[in-house]
C-alpha cells in the first residue's frame, strides 16, 4: 500500500453555511431570509424543522474554531448571512452583523486557519424576495452592493471570495420545482434566475477588481457527471441535455461568453432575457472555479419526465448501495468533471469546495460515531482526485462537506454529513472517526492507496 501524496501547498479545508449552522435566525437585527420564511410553512421541510436554532454557531463559533484548529484545516470555507449583515437586503447596513463575521474572520486567523467566504449560500432576504427575487433584474445591483460591503469590511483579511455556491440550486429547486426556498413552481423562471445570478457574479467581480481586493474571488457550482443508460440515440441525447444543464448552462458564459445554443434551443420561450453587455460582464475573468462533487447519475429518455424529458438513476460502485440521501458514490463522476474542464474550459485553477457523505451515524453511549462508510467514501474520492492532478488537471485544494452535522435544507437534520457529530438537544459536538482519520489525511498531505 502506497501513499498518494499531493502537491506541497495543496489546501486542505471543510465548508459550511450560514443558514445551516448559525441559527440566531432574529437575533442582534437579522433580517429575515426567504428560508427563513419557508421553513415556517407547513409540511415545506421533513418533520416540520427549521434552521431557527441550527448548531447555534451564532453563539459556539470559538468552540466550533478549536475543532477546526483540532482538526488541522489550512482554510474554513463558510458563507456570510445577506440579512445578517443588510437586514433589508440594500440600505442600512447593521453593525452586530458585521461585527460577528469581524470576530470569526479573526478569531479563524488567530487559530492559523485561512477563512474562505462565500456571499450567497441560497438565504436571500425575503425584502428582496418580495420584490421578484432572482427575477428581478435589479437583483444584481442589489448583491453588488452587499457583495461591496463585505469587501470592503473583510478585504483586508479575507485571501479567498466566492460569489455564489450552486445557482443550479436556487434556480431549479427554488424557482422550478419549490422544493427549496423561496418555493415558487415555475420552470419558465429558471433560466431567467440563473442569468440574473451569474450577471450578479460577473459585476461583483468587477467590483472586487476595481475595489482592488487583495485576494482570489471564483463562482462555485455543482456537478453531476450523466452517463446514458444505453446506446440509443434518445438515451445518449437526454444525457447530454441533462449534463448541459448542469454544466454548460454556467460555464459556457462563465467561460466562453455565451450560452449553449442546443439547450437554449430546447428551452425555447424559457430561455433567459439578456442585454446586450450581459454576456461580457458574465465572461469577465475570475481567479478560480470552484466545484462540488458528491454523485454521479444513468440517464434515459422518458417522455414524462419534465420538460428535459430525463429518467435519472444513480450510479453507484459495485456493493456500495447509496448514501443516507440516495446518492449513489461513484467517484470517477468527479474524474469526469474534472477532466472536462481541462478539456473544454481551458484547465481554470479549481478547488473542489464540496465532497461529502450522509451516514447512518449510530453513536454509542458517549455519543462517538464509527463512521467507517463516511471515511471510505472521502477515501475513494481523493484517490481519483489525486488521478486527476497526476493527469494535469489545474485543482489546488479539497474542502469537505460538512464540518459539523446541520440542517440539510428540505430534508431537515435527518441526514449527517459532518465530522463532528452534532447532539441537537444540547448542541454538544462530539468528533466522529472520520474527524481523525482526516485529520491524518491533512497531516501527511495524502491519502493511502
């Protein structure tokens, strides 16, 4: 057995988010955020929860900073709450809300550990909600402004920005499906939503440049890699619309200036509505890109199956089953979607800022997890990332998905994906097995074979 050692300034990390593990959801002039309004609706969330009191990091964040520092992280990705900092969204900006991601930014940096934010991790302020949202043009201006103030406040300390994590998300599940916040069921307001946030990317970057910002700032998005259930021409074309809307949807305009003109063609009156300097300010150079990874899917034709007309089933290695959330583990998806980007996009510096695992979590009596399941699945994703980088993809760093067990969105806090397990009666963290075993991981920058 070999050790897969990765490069020497390779950045190991773990991420969270805001709405996740804060809580304090109207504490200290928060304003309220579209999840917060959702979570309150009946039957939105599984067992009726909510992120009102999450992991209560509001109030635990130097606890939750020595496990970091226990844990060896060189960077803790996490995303600042829109409404904590500009209760309304624009306008009066409120001082506790700068003040708390004052201290974390500091407190993170007095424990040795790079802090990573990203501005918006899916919470808009239900203000701006009211006023459209995502589909409201003057969004854009709206986020700039916050993105500007954050700038501003943090630039100074704060070596690593990303403007969005995953607008596939807010686009299709909140605006198409409702099944996440704000709760519209609309497909013919993705496309638009998806526009507005990266035309919201691309002038916040462009603030960030003029604002000369000492530091990187990129875009996170989500993948799936699709692989056809057949040979048949209907099966191999549902795979590649389902991979372009996936994929090309974000980074051809990212990366090319344009959209795809196959899916555009498909989404006929859905596609979005541009401006003329829209797919400019899109296109404008970012410092890196980053990408979450957890699954990868078998598509098929299916006439039935929405307006993509796409039956997907999970792909998953042989005797691996799938995770507590149904998502089969397939870690050469993330080969795939690597190599994709070295292929079509020009090989872009690359972190991957999300991995991660939903475990079944049985704790024993001192609430202690042996979560040999979790392990291997980062296991086997950092050997085919370790493939990757010897295949000269551009990747400099993994984050994992989730420091701490949270509040999984639609699904509540039922699914763990965390290191360190969370108790949340009494918000006790107790680090699991896979806490150590990654710990070791970062220690000996690599992975055993």
């Amino acid at each position: 057995m070999a050790l897969l050692s990765f490069p020497k300034d390779f950045c190991w990390g773990v991420a969270t988010s805001a709405y996740q593990i804060e809580g304090a959801w109207k504490e200290d002039g928060k304003g309220e955020s579209i999840w917060d309004r959702f979570t309150h609706h009946p039957y939105a969330i599984r067992g009726g929860e909510n992120g009102d009191m999450a992991c209560d990091h509001y109030h635990l964040y130097q606890e939750d900073i020595a496990l970091l520092k226990a844990l060896g992280v060189h960077s803790y990705r996490f995303s600042t709450a829109w409404t904590r900092v500009l209760p309304q969204g624009y306008g009066m900006v409120n001082p506790a809300g700068l003040d708390f991601y004052d201290r974390l930014v500091d407190n993170l940096l007095g424990a040795g550990i790079a802090p990573m934010i990203t501005l918006y991790h899916w919470d808009l302020p239900q203000a701006l909600q009211e006023q459209g949202g995502w589909n409201n043009r003057n969004i854009c201006d709206w986020f700039v402004h916050y993105a500007s103030v954050m700038f501003e406040r943090l630039g100074d300390r704060v070596q690593r920005w990303a403007t969005f994590n995953e607008p596939w998300c807010t686009a299709f599940l909140g605006y198409g499906t409702g099944q996440f916040a704000p709760g519209i069921c609309d497909i013919s307001q993705t496309y638009q939503a998806v526009h507005h946030q990266l035309l919201a990317h691309g002038k916040a970057v462009q603030a960030f440049k003029a604002l000369e910002v000492k530091g990187e700032i990129g875009i996170i998005l989500n993948f799936e890699y699709a692989f056809p259930a057949s040979e048949d021409d209907e099966d191999v074309a549902a795979a590649q619309r389902y991979l372009m809307q996936y994929v090309d949807l974000f980074a051809d305009p990212l990366f090319k200036g344009e959209y795809p003109a196959l899916l555009m063609d498909w989404a006929g009156t859905m596609a979005p509505r541009l401006q003329s300097d829209d797919l400019g300010i899109i296109n404008t150079p970012m410092d890196y890109l980053g990408i979450n990874y957890y699954t990868s899917f078998i598509v098929a034709y299916d006439p039935h199956q929405g307006h993509l007309k796409c039956r997907v089933m999970p792909k998953t290695l042989p005797l691996w089953g799938t995770t507590e959330v149904g998502w089969g583990v397939y870690p050469q998806g993330l080969m795939k979607i690597l190599t994709l980007f070295k292929e079509r996009y020009g090989n872009p510096p690359m972190l991957v800022t999300e991995n991660g695992c939903a475990a079944l979590d049985l704790p024993n009596e001192q609430e202690y997890v042996e979560d040999y399941e979790r392990i291997q699945y980062i296991r086997v994703h950092l050997r085919e990332l370790h493939r990757a980088i010897e295949a000269g993809v551009n990747v400099h760093g993994y984050y994992y998905w989730s420091l701490l067990d949270n509040f999984e969105w639609a699904e509540g806090y039922r699914p763990r994906f965390g290191l360190c397990r969370v108790n949340f009666g009494d918000f006790k963290r107790t680090p699991k097995k896979s806490f150590y075993w990654y710990h070791d991981v970062i220690k000996q920058n690599g992975v055993w074979e």
